[in-house]
C-alpha cells in the first residue's frame, strides 16, 4: 500500500485584513453593550487582525464555496498537478453556503471541475481533519493520484445584528458566550493537496497518522446554532419546526458554552495523553506542534494542563498565525500548514504534530507528519 503526501497547502483570506478597531462596523453592533463584550473578548483570544467576507454595508466578497475554490487553486499552483487532475475533492466546513445540497458540492461547481469524487463534511473545526482522513485513505488504498481537501468558514454572515433580535441577551452568560464567538470567528479557506508520492519542487510531508475521536456520548452540545442552550439536545430540535419561530426565539444564535468548554478541555487533553500512552508518539520527539486553538487564553489553559500532566511540548516549538488570521475554524489547520510550509521551518525529517480540538460537541483529531 503506498503512502500519503500533503504535497502542498494554500489559503485564502478575504478583503484587507481587518483590525480590531474595524470590527464593529464590519459584523455591527448588537446594542451599545457590543463593543464592551468585544473588548473582553479581544483581551481573552488576542487577535490582532483577521478578514471578513462581508463589507461593512452587509456586501458578500466571497461565498463560503468561492473561498473554498480559490484556496484549492492556490494549494494545487504549489504542487505538480493541475485542477484537472484533481480525482477526489473533499470539503469541509461549519455551515456551507446552502442548507442542502452538501457543500463540496458547490465547491466542485465553483472550481469547475469534474466528473471527480467528492467527500462533503459538515462538522466544526475538527471537519478539515475528518476530510483529509477519508482524503489520504483514499489515496492509499483506492487509488487516487491527486486529493485536494479544503476547510473554509464564512463565519461573519451568523454575526449580524439581526440575528440577535430575540435572543435572551439579559442573561450575562449567554450573552458573553456569543460576544466572545462574534469578535474571535473570522473568515477564510484553506487547503491541501494529498499525494501518492512526495512534491519533487517543494517540500512535502509524509502523512503518518490521523487519528480521530469524538466524546459526544459524555457532552452536550458545547457550541451550536439551531436551538437555545437550554433545549441544546431536545428531539425537535429549535431551527427546522417552525424557522420563523426559531428566529423569534433567539434559536438561530451561534452560541457557545464557555463553562461546558472548560471541562472538555480536560477530555482532550485525556485524549492527547492517551495517544502518548500507546506509543504513538513521544512529546520531545515532536519537533513542531500545529494546534488549533480559538484563543491565548485557552491555550494557557491547556498548557497549564498539560505542564502539570507531563504531555507539554516545548513551547517555543508552537507554531500558531492565530493573531494574524484569525480564528477560521474549519480552515484554520490548513491555514496554519499554508504559512508553515511556505515560511519553510521544517527541516527533513522533522516530526509535525498537528491538533485540532472542535467545540462543538467534544471532538478532537490530531495528524502526524514527517517533513520530506
């Protein structure tokens, strides 16, 4: 069985990148309480800059599929293939620019390439590692000679004032947990592309392992959209009974429960210990670390975990653009591969541990590389 390369990696990032002070008048404010919230939210993640593909006027740049396209038009120009050789397209996201049909999709149709097998994932940010798995088994054991994966988000469009129009926003949790997603998502896509053999211009990277596991048996729903917290994991539902009454409801609010996020920290990092206990890899023979994280203050938190559990890994071998992209979710892993590689810190032979824990509803993946 041959192995999997990530041949290459690209992204794309929507309009001039967009300062803090920017902020307000490109997602809106909710109230006059807005900007208060954002500026405990900024103190928590510290992102500096991050794009948006929206306009202050509400004018859509990209749609999420578009993003998605020119990401994989970016990562294939580095590699040695064209879009036509393209055999398996696979796309992730939180939420494509459609309900239905799925949305690798409308990638595809927006690439305009084909006939070619796709693979669609709707998850959060943990969708782009999902994606590459099915991506680089495919290419190991199906044949395929060229997969291109892409993350995007179009996180902006949920930020509208609009959408807040009956939310509970007295209630001073809620409205924290929602403020902090409203000033920390941003907008963007990445993308990779995976091979049967390695890049003979560029460098490549082995694809060791991907490894997987979801802890929704043992959590609710810890970020989500379609129903309120408190009925987060009612048959029904919130969004699909009654659409206009989920709007009146505050239902159709991205929201996230910032307590209920402290605990699955402690999953994943079980999790990330676990891995260590069955050999898979050793913390010091790690030589990069590429882990996705919404905010500094949740990585301070998972470090301080992880020095008292004995799994940290050298801080200076951290490699994060989350100050200067933003928080892309789904794209944000591919994103961070994009500026790795092309900034060339790997040397051969170096190990690239990357992590990518989803909120949503207690899912982490991790991928291990070998720089060729």
């Amino acid at each position: 069985m041959p192995d999997a390369y990530l041949t290459a990696a690209g992204a794309f990032l929507p309009g001039p990148p967009v300062a803090n002070e920017g902020i307000a008048s490109r997602i809106g404010a909710i109230d006059d309480r807005s900007e208060t919230f954002g500026r405990l939210a900024l103190r928590q993640n510290r992102i500096t800059t991050r794009h948006y593909a929206l306009e202050d006027d509400g004018t859509v740049l990209r749609s999420n599929a578009e993003m998605a396209a020119l990401a994989v038009t970016d990562a294939v120009g580095k590699s040695e293939r064209t879009l036509a050789d393209i055999d398996l397209l696979g796309a992730a996201t939180t939420q494509g620019d459609l309900l239905v049909p799925g949305h690798a999709s409308a990638v595809q149709a927006a690439l305009g390439i084909g006939p070619v097998e796709l693979a669609s994932v709707q998850s959060v940010c943990a969708g782009s590692l999902i994606a590459a798995k099915a991506a680089s088994l495919q290419v190991m054991a199906d044949g395929k000679q060229a997969a291109a994966v892409a993350g995007s988000e179009f996180s902006s469009r949920w930020f509208r004032p609009a959408f807040y129009a009956r939310a509970p926003l007295q209630d001073p949790q809620f409205r924290t947990s929602l403020e902090f997603l409203r000033w920390t998502l941003s907008d963007g896509a990445g993308a990779i592309v995976i091979e049967p053999r390695p890049n003979e211009r560029r460098q490549s990277f082995r694809i060791d392992w991907i490894k997987l596991v979801s802890l929704a048996h043992m959590f609710d729903p810890c970020m989500a959209a379609g129903a309120p917290p408190e009925r987060r994991s009612a048959r029904a539902g919130g969004w699909s009974h009654d659409p206009r009454a989920a709007l009146a409801d505050g239902a159709l609010v991205l929201w996230q429960d910032m307590h209920l996020l402290k605990r699955i920290i402690r999953a994943w990092v079980g999790e990330y210990l676990k891995l260590i206990d069955q050999g898979a890899f050793e913390p010091e023979q790690v030589d990069w670390l590429l882990c996705h994280y919404s905010a500094e203050s949740l990585r301070e938190e998972i470090v301080s975990i992880l020095k008292t559990t004995g799994g940290m890994i050298d801080a200076e071998k951290w490699f994060t653009n989350l100050h200067t992209k933003g928080n892309t979710g789904a794209a944000a892993l591919f994103i961070m591969l994009d500026e790795f590689i092309t900034r060339g810190i790997a040397s051969p032979g170096d190990r690239v541990l990357c992590i990518v824990p989803e909120s949503g509803r207690a899912m982490i993946g991790f991928m291990m590389l070998t720089a060729i």
